[in-house]
C-alpha cells in the first residue's frame, strides 16, 4: 500500500475493488493488524489502534474471508472460539439466536464437516458476529461458491450488516456485486487508491479491470 488514505463512515459498506494484485486483501489485513504498517496507522473510533490490545481488537473488528476456515467440531464449537477467547461464555440462547439472523436454526449441534460451503460461509459469518463487533471485513466473501449459494449469502451479509448496524469493507472482483452491496466503491491499482466515491458514480465509470 503507498499513501492510502480513506476514512470508513459509521454504518456504511466500503467496497474495495481492482485488478488482481492491486493490494486489496493487503487493504483489508492491515486494518485489524495481520499485518503491520511499516508507516501510518488505522484509527478506530479515534484511537491509534496500536493503542489497543490485539484480542480487544479483533473482538471489535471481524473478519470473513474467502474460504471459510472452520474449526473441527460443532458449529455451537465454532461460535464459541471466539468469545472464549476473552474469558466469556456464550449460552445456547445466544447461539441460536445468531444461527437464526445466517438462517441456520436448530443447527448448534451439527459437525461442520457436514456443511456446503454456502453453510460453512454462513458459520463463518455468525462466528464473526458471535464478538459483537462494530466493524466487519469481507475478503471476497462468495468467489468460492456457486451462483446460487453467492446470491444467498450476498443477500445474508446486507441484511446482518444492516440489522447489527456494522461499519463494513467489502473487498470484491465483481463490479455488478459492489454496485449491489456498497455505499461507496474505492477503486485500487498498484497500491494506491485511483478513484474513491460513491457507488453508482464509481461503476458508471470504471467499466470493467484489466
């Protein structure tokens, strides 16, 4: 990344879109500390997040990746890795109640072995959840699945987005998707932002990346 310079609103969807290797995913690491800045910093909420402790930060900041990398077990196992992880223990109200917003009710209990990868998505999404974070970071959420399942999970990621009141960053290399999900398009090549606005004005006039 070279001189990137971008605040994410309370509440909106950024998507972050560009060609292969534009430094999009690198975008996406360096705001919950994967990786680390070799100069700048990310504010959340104001606050250098170099203040704040690396398992506070995450807790706030979820992330859903591509691939949906869950752990052996249940899916109840999974939603609680989390939370367990800052000393709190989810009851089973709790996680059926985030299994009922990714359409997964009555599940808890199923090995995750079992799951299609549109369900394995859905997991990944409600484990992200299960921190109740204020922001949310998707890298290339649907590329692994198919047309059918990517709709269903496109849709499902607005409505938790809208309904938890989450500040998102969506990276994508689908231009129709971005113009479906986002309030804003920022548009990188090469590591540094070429184009940041508002979505119908971005994809007006960015047509297609080569």
């Amino acid at each position: 990344m070279d001189d990137v310079t971008v605040e994410v609103r309370v509440g909106e969807v950024l998507a972050v879109v560009g060609p292969s290797g534009a430094g999009k995913s690198s975008f996406l690491r360096l705001l919950n500390r994967l990786d680390e800045p070799t100069s700048g910093t990310v504010r959340l909420d104001g606050i250098d997040y170099r203040q704040i402790l690396p398992r506070e930060l995450r807790r706030r900041v979820g992330m859903v990746t591509q691939i949906a990398y869950l752990f052996p077990g249940t899916i109840a196992d999974n939603l609680r890795f989390g939370p367990a992880q800052q000393g709190i223990e989810v009851p089973a109200k709790a996680i059926e109640e985030l299994l009922i917003q990714v359409g997964l009710a009555g599940r808890a209990a199923e090995d995750v072995a079992h799951l299609s990868g549109g369900e394995a998505q859905r997991v990944s999404l409600a484990r992200a959840l299960a921190t109740v974070p204020v922001v949310l970071l998707l890298d290339e959420p649907t590329s692994a699945l198919d047309a059918e399942a990517k709709d269903d999970v496109e849709k499902l990621i607005l409505s938790v987005v809208r309904k938890n009141g989450l500040t998102c960053a969506i990276v994508s290399h689908d231009l129709a998707q971005a113009a479906r999900v986002a309030d804003r398009v920022m548009v990188l090549r090469k590591g540094r932002i070429e184009k940041i606005g508002p979505t119908s004005e971005v994809i007006n006039a960015e047509g297609a990346f080569h």
